[in-house]
C-alpha cells in the first residue's frame, strides 16, 4: 500500500505532466519520471493513468469548491457571490486552458476519462449556486424555477460560454449578462 506522501507526489508530479503534454500524450513513465520512481513502483500506486488523471482532477477541482466555499462568506450581494463562483469555477479553468499546452486536452479528456469525477463536482457546484439563489427565489412568486434548476441553467450556459468566448474579457462578460437576467427574473437588481 502506498503511503499518502507518496500518493501526494505522484499526483502533483502527473498534474504537472498533465498539464505539459495534455492526457492523451502522457505516459506511465512519464508520470513516473517525473515523480522520481520507478515505473513498477507507480503502478504499486496507482493502477493506471486513468486512475491518476481521475484523482488529479477531482483534487484540481475539489480545491476549486473549497476556494469558492472560503470566499463566498466575504460577498455581500447574490450577484457577488453568484460572480465569484463563476470567475473560479469557469474563469479560472478557461484561462488555464487557454495559455498551457496540455490543458485543452485535459479539459476534453476530463469528460471522457474521469466523467464520474467531472459530474459530481459540477453537481457540488450547482448545490452551491442553489443555495446563493434559494433565499431569491424563495421570497419571490413570479419564477416557477427551483434554485437547483436555476443553478443548472447558469451552469450548464457558463459550459456554452466557454466553448464560444474569444477570450477571458469575453467570458466574464457573457456570464455577468447571465447572472444579470437570472437575477433580474428574480426581482434583483445588480
């Protein structure tokens, strides 16, 4: 069994060659290289690059929820809070994607090899914004949306965004408009 020391250096050590050669150019040895163990030795920790880029990604994106968690409790106003998580959650990965080599492919492969891990984080996302717009909507009667599907709308259009923006300045600007509306329909100004 392989202690979580070690554990920890491989992650970090395959986030890094992730994000060099992207998933599908990365290798076992790679992984390995980089980590300063042996090839036989990774495997005694993690069965297959699936599995580290799974736990890669679900530590990336745990992180993510716990900055977003921390930092909401300093925003006063839903369309700061509801910002906030937008900017970490959507922003923050664009722009990553947009200036490292391997990120894109990491982004593509995300839903391809880890999808378990990508749904149940986005699922954690949503209760986020559920709980920032459920004292709205519920002191409101003309919306017959819920918060958590409210929170499904903004964060399955931010995916749209993403793919369509020209650049992060584009990005934010798209996903303003959209909290705007959201919070327009719920009687909130901005």
């Amino acid at each position: 069994m392989a202690t979580k020391n070690r554990r920890e250096d491989v992650l970090d050590a395959a986030n890094r060659v992730f994000l060099q050669f992207g998933y599908r150019r990365s290798t076992m040895g790679d992984i390995a290289e980089e980590a300063g163990i042996l090839r036989p030795t990774l495997y005694l920790v993690f069965r297959s690059k699936e599995e580290i880029f799974s736990a890669v990604l679900g530590r990336v994106l745990n992180a993510e929820l716990e900055e977003i968690r921390v930092k909401l409790a300093k925003q006063n106003t839903p369309t700061a809070k509801l910002m906030l998580a937008l900017e970490v959650w959507c922003v923050h990965n664009y722009e990553l994607t947009h200036s490292v080599a391997g990120a894109t492919d990491l982004y593509e492969s995300s839903f391809e090899f880890a999808n378990e891990v990508a749904a149940k984080s986005t699922a954690e996302f949503n209760t986020i914004l559920a709980q920032i717009l459920e004292p709205l909507v519920h002191s409101q009667s003309r919306l017959t949306l819920t918060a958590a599907e409210l929170a499904r709308l903004i964060s399955s259009a931010s995916v749209g965004f993403k793919s369509t923006a020209k650049g992060a300045k584009e990005l934010r600007a798209s996903l303003r408009g959209l909290v705007a509306v959201v919070l327009a329909s719920l009687g909130e100004g901005p």
